[in-house]
C-alpha cells in the first residue's frame, strides 16, 4: 500500500513526505521532481516551452506509474488530483491523506521558502486564497484529513502513522464470538493475517465479477491470484439458491472439506451467500468476511445472519453463522460506484441516530465520509447494540430504524430503489410519525434530511403508492402478534423500539413521503 500526500501549497507534503518515509524506512517520490528529472527541465520550463497540457501528460504518466508501486510515500503535484483519472490510479495504490491549514499559515511557510513561483508577482495572498477556494472541493473530498497547523512535519507524522494503525474491534456475545479488523491495506496482507490467526486449512476466495475486476486492476492482484478463487454474478437477483448450488459445486471441485476456510469478498449479498453456503457445507465450514461495499462493513458483515431469497421473498432462507473474522479495508470503497456509497450511507446514518449523536453532528458539516476511524466507530454502533441484545429480545430493534417503512417502500418500488435509498426515505417518513407523536421537534427531521441530502440519497419516492407500500409493510417478517412495531427516534442518538403507532399517522407519514401518489 501507498502513502500519498496531498494538500495545497506549503501543507507540507513534501517535508512530511521525507519525514514519514524515513520513520517507515520507504522510499519517498515528489512526483513534480520526478517529472522535471525526467524532462530534464524545471517544471516552469516545461510549461513555457512544451505547454501545460504536455505537462499533465507527462503527470498522467507518473501518476500512473507510481499507482502500480508499492510502499512507497508519494507527493503528487498539486494540480495532479484534479484530474479524476489520475486520482483513480493513486487511490487504487493507497491511502491519501490531505494536509490542511490556514491560508496565513500556508503564506508564512511559502514566504519562508521563498522559491515557489505561486508567490511571484503582486498579491500573493489573493492569489493563494483564489487557489484555495477553487481547490476547496477537492481537498474536502478526501475522507483523511490532516491539520498541520502549528505542527512540525515529525508531529505530522506521527498523526498519520496513527492512523495507520488498524482497529481490532472484538464481538462478544453468545454465538458471536469473532474480532473485525479494519484499516488500509488489509487486503493485500490477508493471506499473512489468514496465517497469523490460524485460520489456515484448503482455503476458498468467492468474489463477483465486479469486485474482481476492480480488484484485479488493481495491485490486489497480487492475492487475488494467489488463493483459488470462484468468481460469481454480481447482484440480489444471483442471491438465490441455483447460485447456491454453484458454490457448493465449486466447494467440491476444490476439495473444500470441514477444514476448510472460504473467503467471502464483496458486499453485503456475497456475504449473505457464501455465508450461507459456509454454514450448510458439510453442516459447517469456517469463513472469513471481507467486505468491499460501505452498507456491508457497517452492517450486512455484523451479526451473524446468512441466507438467500426465494421468489417469494428475501431472505426467506438462512442461517445464523458468524465468520471466524471480518477484515474490512477502507481503500476498496474507492472503487465503489456512487450509488452504493450513497446507499450505505443511509446505514451509517442510521447508526448515528441509535447511538453517536456526535458523529450525527460531524456528518453535519463533513464533506467526505471512510476514513478507518469514521467506520470503526460507526460500525461499533451494531456492535454494542448486537452485543447488549444478542437474541433480539429486545434493543436490537432499534436497528430497524428506517426499516419498517422503508422495506415496504423497496419492495413496492419492485427493488427498483436500493436497500439504502428506500431506508433513507423510510427514516423520513418515521421521523415524521415521530414529529406526529411529539417525540423528536420537526428541526430534528429536517438535520436529518439535510444529511441524507448532503451524501446523495433521496428523501421521498413520487411514483410509489401509499396504500401498495402500506400492503407491503404488513408483508414485513419483522412484524410481531399482527401489529406493526416501530423503532422511533426520541432525539439524535435515541431510539425507542417496540412502538405500536395509530394507523392514521402511518398513513399520513406515507403520504408525505410519496406526495400523496
Ligand atoms: N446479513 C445481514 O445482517 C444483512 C444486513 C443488511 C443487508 N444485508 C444484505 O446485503 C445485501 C446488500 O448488500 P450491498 O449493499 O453490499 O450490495 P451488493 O453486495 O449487491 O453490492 C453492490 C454492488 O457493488 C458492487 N461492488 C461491491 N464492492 C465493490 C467495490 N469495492 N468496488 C466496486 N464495486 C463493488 C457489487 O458487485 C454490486 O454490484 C442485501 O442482499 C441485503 O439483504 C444483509
Ligand atoms: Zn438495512
């Protein structure tokens, strides 16, 4: 796994850089150098005598290159992350951290360096403050953000050398018995970390065709070839039992035996399938969870639930069958399409409801969303839930916040709206019942919608029909003695469960979030 640094001019990068790959004995790559070595020709003479877009070809080039090396630290040129293309190729490698400070602070140390040629000419500060605003998007984007304000490059360091590290996050509870690891670059140190918790025997990785080909045009490769793998059709409509009967095939052809090991890596159906598959082969094989979508590393990978839908229904057949370990490796979501980020969000908004009104409040303002530590403590959240309530007897259904609205809403969208899509208009529409009932002050709702606008996710479904998603919801499995239950929000970070609401209400709600259709 890489390290790069980005930021604006004078965030440091290039003196954190030095200072960081020294402390982790890598090699450190300022990709501007790089380029002017190559050229043999300072960057300036470049773009005088060659152009800027020759420049950026040659920056294509570099970033590309050093995206397919490993453990180095790299510094891209400032300009180099602009291009979403290049920022692909490093994002594949590795983890990027954005160096921030103020603008004052950014001037002083570019004062003090006094070559760089942003500061030629009058007005520098206008100039680096247009930079600035102009950039700001971008450098809000990344997810790992670095203050170096008042920091020497060593203290820099050491924050990212922190960051670093991975969580161990332990799951205890009867039947649960597993740790999740998280952190950057797991993926490619599975097969050693396989090893390290003796989870060894004639080992399986299951995949899908989407995840294969990111991964595999990736440096992930490198694993992924090296255990035997199976590669399934990506999507719920493949979660089902003739792709079931596949697995099991596929487990015998590769002489799986009670020993064995399978590895599920993908989102929250492969999960549930091969976990299934694990639980049922051979009345039970041990199985390793890796998941690479944001929904299935906060929450299908917890819990211990596996199953495949029939015509019929989702999930209508399954087990309870924790893996021996997850292992989730924040650097896959950057493969994610949009959409599924988005759905998942819808999950860790979720959670911040249950149980963290404080990260409730960092969503608030927060541009970009994965960093290790965001998800690790999102995804404690089902942890102490599932962990305080492992029977389901009673707190664990503050997890179907959102859900009970939201699964009729799905289904009557005939599964045309994403799991995360159809919770996030299911917690408006619960909410509003909440607002109903006098429990949570409109203002809550409105925060709350303000978020799930702010990551992507739609907040009502036009189209649909209040009483065909009313019909629907009566169809939830979560139902119990004939009447609905609901989990209702009291305020940002408490939910009650085991609320019976007047029809009137739930009709109302539904009209609301339909527009009446
Ligand atoms: N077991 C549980 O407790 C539990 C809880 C919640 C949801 N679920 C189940 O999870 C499923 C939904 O999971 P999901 O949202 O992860 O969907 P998914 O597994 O279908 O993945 C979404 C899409 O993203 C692709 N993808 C996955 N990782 C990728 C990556 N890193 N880069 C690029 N593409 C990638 C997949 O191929 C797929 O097309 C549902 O079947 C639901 O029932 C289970
Ligand atoms: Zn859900």
């Amino acid at each position: 796994m890489n390290i790069i640094l980005y930021g604006p001019p004078g965030s440091g990068k290039t003196t954190v850089g030095h200072t960081l790959a020294a402390q982790l004995g890598r090699t450190f790559i300022d990709a501007d150098v790089l380029i002017a070595e190559r050229a043999g020709r300072t960057i300036p003479q470049i773009f005088a005598e060659a152009g800027e877009a020759e420049f950026r070809r040659m920056e294509s080039e570099v970033c590309a290159e050093l995206g397919a090396q490993n453990n180095l630290v790299i510094a891209p040129g400032g300009g180099a992350l602009l291009s979403e293309a290049n920022r692909r190729k490093l994002e594949k490698s590795g983890v990027v951290f954005c160096l921030r400070a103020d603008a004052e602070t950014l001037l002083a140390r570019l004062s003090a360096a006094g070559d760089r040629p942003l500061l030629a000419g009058p007005n520098p500060a206008e100039k680096l403050n247009a930079l600035l605003a102009a950039r700001r998007t971008l450098y809000d984007s990344f997810p790992e953000q670095v203050s170096t304000v008042d920091q020497s490059p060593a203290q820099v360091s050491v924050v990212i050398l922190e960051r670093l590290q991975p969580h161990e996050i332990p799951l205890r509870a009867p039947g649960l018995q597993h740790d999740i690891l998280l952190g950057y670059g797991l993926l490619e140190r599975l097969p050693e970390i396989l090893r390290e918790r003796e989870l060894t025997g004639p080992t399986l990785l299951v995949t899908d065709e989407n995840i294969f080909r990111t991964l595999d045009a990736g440096r992930q490769k490198t694993f992924a070839h090296r255990l035997p793998s199976v590669v399934l059709p990506a999507g719920e409509q493949h979660k089902n039992l003739a792709t079931l009967e596949r697995l099991y095939t596929e487990f015998l052809k590769h002489g799986l035996d009670r020993n064995s090991i399978v590895i599920a890596l993908g989102g929250g159906v492969l999960g549930d399938m091969v976990g299934f598959a694990a639980a049922t082969f051979m009345r039970g094989v041990r199985w390793v969870n890796v998941p690479t979508t944001l929904l299935s590393m906060v929450d299908a990978s917890l819990g211990g639930k596996t199953g495949v839908d029939l015509p019929q229904g989702k999930n209508l057949v399954g087990a309870f069958h924790p893996p021996a370990l997850v292992i989730s490796d924040p650097l896959v979501l950057n493969t994610l399409p949009t959409a599924e980020r988005a759905a998942g969000m819808a999950e860790v908004i979720k959670h911040t409801l249950i149980d963290d009104a404080e990260q409730f409040a960092e969503l608030e303002t927060a541009s970009a969303f994965g960093s290790a530590a965001q998800l690790a403590r999102n995804l404690s959240v089902k942890v102490r839930v599932v962990q305080e309530d492992p029977f389901e007897k009673g707190r664990r259904a503050t997890l179907n916040l959102g859900h009970t609205i939201g699964h009729g809403v799905e289904a009557a969208s005939g599964y045309q709206l994403r799991h995360g899509e159809a919770i996030a208009i299911g917690l408006h529409a619960e909410l509003l019942i909440a607002n109903n009932l006098k429990w949570t002050p409109p203002e809550i709702t409105e925060r709350v919608l303000a978020v799930l606008r702010r990551f992507g996710l739609p907040t009502h479904c036009p189209g649909l029909e209040v009483a065909h998603i009313r019909q629907l919801m009566s169809a939830d499995k979560k139902k119990s003695g004939g009447q609905l239950k609901f989990a209702l929000p009291r305020g940002v970070g408490d939910v009650v469960w085991g609320v019976t609401v007047p029809e009137d209400m739930i009709m109302e709600a539904l009209w609301a979030v339909t527009g009446g259709g």
